[in-house]
C-alpha cells in the first residue's frame, strides 16, 4: 500500500501513515528535525509555543501506554491543546462507525487525530475522510504500520552509528504480527541499510516477505552473526488466534536473547525494543536493562521524534492546501 495521501501536492507531509512512499530526503529531513528536539542536557522538557492555538486528539481504540502518552508529550511541549480519547472498540467496528466518530470529532475543530486502531488502514481511511486542514498521524494500526516508531528507531539507530550504508539490522522474533518490522523495514530499505534480516520460528514469519528485500533466518545464531543492531520485538500473544507457538518457553529457547547469547556476539552490538517487553520471553530482563540495550532511549526518543512530525505537519499551515 503506497499512500500519496500523505503528501502535499510540493511533496511535503500532509498526513502521517505509512513509511512506504516516504523519500529517503523526506526520512532525512524528518530525522534532521527530530535532532532540534532530541537536544542535549537542558532541553528536556523545554516547551515551545508552535502549535499554540492547535488542539490534538489521540484517538486510542486500542491499548498503549508510551505511544500515546508520548504524543501526549510531544503535543504538549509543542503548546498545543490535547485530548485523549480511549475508546473500547471491538473488532467489528465498521467504516460507518469510525467516520461517524472522526465526523463527531471534527465538529469540534480538531487540528490533528493521533490514531491506533486494531484494523489494518484505519488511519488511512481517516485520512481520506478528513476535512481539508485536519491531519493524520497513525499510532498504529493493525499489523499494518506503525510509522512515528520506525522514525523513533531510525533516529536511535542514526544517533549511535551515524549512517546507514554499512549497516546489518536483524529484526528478530513475532514479525508475522508486527507493524512496527513492516515499517521498520521500509525505513531501513529506505535509509540504505546494507542488511536487513528476519529471524523467527517458521510460523511467525509471513509468507513471501523476502519480497519487502529481507533476508529470513530461522535460527537464532545464525540469523545474528556479523549484525549490528538487534531488533526484538513481542511476543504478541494478544494476537495469536491460531496456534504459532508450542510454548513462549520453547521461544524463549530458541529465539531469546540471553545473556549468554549476547557475550557471544561482538561488544558494540546496539539492542532494540519498542517495548512493552515481555521479560523472559523475547529478551532476559538483564538484556533488556544492561549496556548495549537502548531500549529506554527508544522512548525518549519517542516524543522528539513525534514533536518533530506534529511541527512538519501542523506549524507550517496545512490549510494552505485545502
Ligand atoms: C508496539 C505496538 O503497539 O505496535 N509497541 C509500541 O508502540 N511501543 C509493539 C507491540 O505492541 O509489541
């Protein structure tokens, strides 16, 4: 699914849905502002009045607690008015339903709709719904895409290695679920990564996805040798309808990173996690906490990659368009 939807007709972000069809200038440029907010020492918590006059709804049908209270943030220090909505939504929810919100909602002269919803394009049919002037973000949205966090991580990972033309990225554990490697890939692809690999037991990776110019592993060592940056992401249990797995400890077995996995693997290898972990299942709570973990730089991360976004978007004036 390419979304020119996202762009202004000059090339511009006018919503933001997907990491496909985003240009390797545009990433850069996304990543080169993330840097006025990331800052150093001293920054931290800094508020800047751009969006003064703005008023953002994160739109939540479906669990999270860093994504949405680091848009929260982001918003905020941005000077914008936020509402946080959470709906409790079934699977059936229906276009209708979803319009009719958006509709409601818009009513209420909304700038920017942070959306997650549990359907594949749902911030996608918002956004072909929206007014002229109201943007989208997705935080997202079914097994689809999750585009604020393949930002996130392309910022943490261009922070410690600088560029990405030499780089061995192995995404490793439930891809078969994940939004967040399907944008992560398309970034990585994007940015001119040299490698990327999948690794995962047979059932958790999709079918055909050596297409997206990914290389699949199912075992773990072999899947990790020469990379420099491992991306682990959960076990999504809460999606497995089926049965995937024989048990998360036979997982754990063959695909978590232990301790005694890692001292195997060179000193500097970069861990990552868009968390919420789940400990003793993809990664050993002392991995995910010990010195080549950036795992909670990932969350700060987070807001100033999102600060940036919202400021694309909404400080220069998206009406100007409509
Ligand atoms: C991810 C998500 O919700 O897609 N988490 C996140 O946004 N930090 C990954 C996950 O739920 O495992």
């Amino acid at each position: 699914m390419s979304h020119p939807l996202q762009l202004t007709p000059d090339g511009r972000l006018r919503h933001l849905l997907s990491m496909e069809g985003l240009s390797k200038p545009l990433l850069t440029d996304i990543l080169d502002q993330t840097e006025r907010y990331a800052g150093g020492r001293g920054s931290r918590g800094r508020k800047v009045p751009l969006l003064h006059g703005k008023t953002v709804v994160n739109l939540f049908f479906e669990a999270s607690t860093r994504t949405r209270t680091t848009f929260e943030l982001a918003a905020k220090r941005l000077s914008a008015d936020v509402i946080n909505i959470q709906v409790a939504s079934s699977s059936t929810a229906k276009g209708e339903t979803l319009l009719d919100t958006l509709k409601t909602l818009e009513a209420m002269q909304v700038d920017m709709f942070v959306i997650r919803h549990e359907a594949s394009g749902a911030a996608h049919f918002f956004a072909q719904h929206a007014a002229p002037g109201v943007a989208i973000l997705n935080a997202g949205d079914g097994r689809h895409a999750h585009p604020t966090q393949a930002l996130l991580d392309m910022f943490t990972i261009r922070r410690h290695r600088g560029e990405f033309s030499k780089l061995k990225v192995a995404i490793v554990g439930d891809i078969l679920h994940s939004r967040v490697a399907r944008s992560d890939i398309h970034a990585l692809r994007t940015l001119g990564a040299a490698e990327i690999r999948v690794v995962g037991p047979r059932t958790l990776i999709p079918a055909g996805i050596e297409a997206m110019g990914v290389t699949v592993f199912n075992d773990l060592d072999a899947g990790l040798a020469g990379v420099d940056v491992i991306m682990l992401l959960r076990l999504q249990k809460e999606r497995m309808v089926g049965a995937f797995l024989p048990s998360t400890g036979e997982f754990h077995r063959d695909f978590g990173l232990t301790k005694a996995r890692l001292a195997k693997l060179p000193k500097d290898v970069l861990i990552m996690h868009p968390g919420p972990i789940n400990r003793g299942v993809e990664i050993e709570g002392d991995v995910a906490y010990g010195d080549q973990s950036l795992i909670l730089e990932q969350v700060e991360h987070g807001i100033a990659v999102r600060m940036a976004v919202m400021a694309m978007i909404l400080g220069e004036d998206v009406r100007r368009e409509a």
